[in-house]
C-alpha cells in the first residue's frame, strides 16, 4: 500500500515488480549484451524501447490498467500476451497435483518462458531495431532530395521503417510529417508507395493513396492515374506498386495534389 513508483522518462504506468527489477537492472543487462558501457546513447536509447514495447504492457497488466480510456468492452478478446501465457502455465484447478513441488515445476517453466522472451526482445532490438532506427533517420534527413515538399521519404534499404518514423519525426521536429514511403520490393525487385499511418497502432492512413486508383491494378490503374507501370493499389489505398522508381514516385506526387 503506498506504492506508486513508475518507470519515469515520460511513462507514468505504475510498476510490477516486473517493471522495478527492469528498471533497476535493465541498462545492466543491455549494456552486456551490447558489449557497452551503460552510459553509452545506445544503452539508454533501448532501455527506454524495451521498456516502451515489452515491459510497460506487463506492468500495466498486473496492475490491472486498461489500455484504452473508454468504458466500452473490447471490439475483440486478446489473451495472447505474455502476460497470459504465463498465467496458462498455472496449475489447472482440475489437476489433482496440487504439491507445491508441482507449483515450483510450473513457476520453472513461467521463468524459461517469460526470460527467453524477454533476451529475445533485447537481441531484437540490439540487431535489428537499433539499425532501422539509423536508417529511417538518414532517409528521413535526405527527404528533400527526393521530393521538394518534404512529404515522400525513400528507403534507401528495405529496413522495419514503420517502427521508428512517428519517434523520430517527432525528435527531428519534421513538419509537414511524412505522406508516402516508397522502397523496393526485395522480392519482385518492384516498388512499393505506402501510404504512412495516423499513428503507430491506426490503419487509417494520413493520406491514403486517391480513391479512384483503388482496388485497380495494370493497364486499368496506368491508365487511370496517367502513369506507366502501375501494378496495384490496395482498396484501402494504404499501398500500391509500380515497375520502377520512378514510376512509383510519380505515383506519390500526383497523390499528394489530388
């Protein structure tokens, strides 16, 4: 009683105990294995993502904190979290082994569980999070070469570019925000126009591709947009393709007017 410690840095969710050994020793634990020194930028740039994309939610579940304020029930029921998965490792009240050497032997598996996963969240964004973040920064800087409005970004790279662009144009002050991303797809060496989110966790996007091309593909989408090499754009109008850069390009441009 009389607990009300939260993580800080802007997050005001109350903390687990979860949440209070990771923000005792977490820049510990990922300073090891970045092979750092806990007062590195790196450090404490992942201390804060794991906090934001693995621990708060674990904090906020145990401290039974909905995720949205509305008194509405959920569109959907989700027990897949982590948080979930450990509770399942419980003993099942039907079991008829109710030792507390059972209990130890289920609590073992809820620690290989949650500890595994949560090494995993550290080396993911040691390896993989950390990189797209410089990407996205660098392709966010050179915006203007691409485009005078500042409004299409180019990755130079395919890289998870969505999880770093809302952050970062916020840290870069960029205004206007970002309308289209287009990068190459690795795997029919086409381009993509993706249309950027409202934010992280929407599907509405801030310009959705022109009603008009939507649901069309080829010739009857080239021709509809007045551009060569059309491909495709999503019914939604969040993404749409073309053979070439600088069709898609063209394809973002004239979006952007309409």
């Amino acid at each position: 009683k009389g607990f009300e410690e939260v993580f800080g840095y802007g997050f005001n969710t109350k903390l687990s105990s979860a949440g209070l050994v990771y923000k005792h020793f977490g820049k510990e634990i990922i300073a090891k294995e970045l092979q750092l020194g806990e007062d590195h930028p790196n450090v404490q740039r992942l201390f804060l993502a794991i906090y934001k994309n693995f621990m708060e939610a674990i904090d906020a579940i145990d401290n039974g904190i909905n995720q949205f304020d509305t008194d509405k029930p959920p569109r959907y029921v989700n027990t897949t979290n982590l948080s979930s998965r450990v509770g399942r490792l419980n003993l099942d009240w039907m079991d008829p082994n109710q030792s507390p050497e059972k209990e130890n032997e289920a609590f073992q598996q809820a620690m290989a569980v949650a500890g595994s996963e949560f090494l995993d969240s550290v080396r993911f964004h040691a390896k993989s999070w950390l990189p797209a973040r410089s990407i996205v920064m660098e392709c966010i800087a050179d915006r203007y070469d691409t485009d005078p409005s500042g409004e299409i970004m180019v990755l130079k790279r395919f890289t998870p570019w969505k999880l770093h662009i809302f952050e970062l144009e916020e840290e870069m002050k960029v205004d206007p925000p970002i309308k289209y991303v287009l990068y190459e797809d690795d795997r029919g060496k086409r381009w993509r126009v993706q249309a950027v989110a409202i934010s992280p966790d929407r599907f509405e996007s801030r310009k959705p591709l022109p009603a008009q091309w939507r649901g069309l593909t080829d010739d009857e989408l080239s021709k509809e947009a007045g551009i060569p090499g059309c491909i495709f754009v999503h019914i939604s109008g969040f993404t749409g393709g073309n053979q070439t850069y600088e069709g898609a390009l063209a394809m973002a441009r004239t979006a952007l007017k309409i």
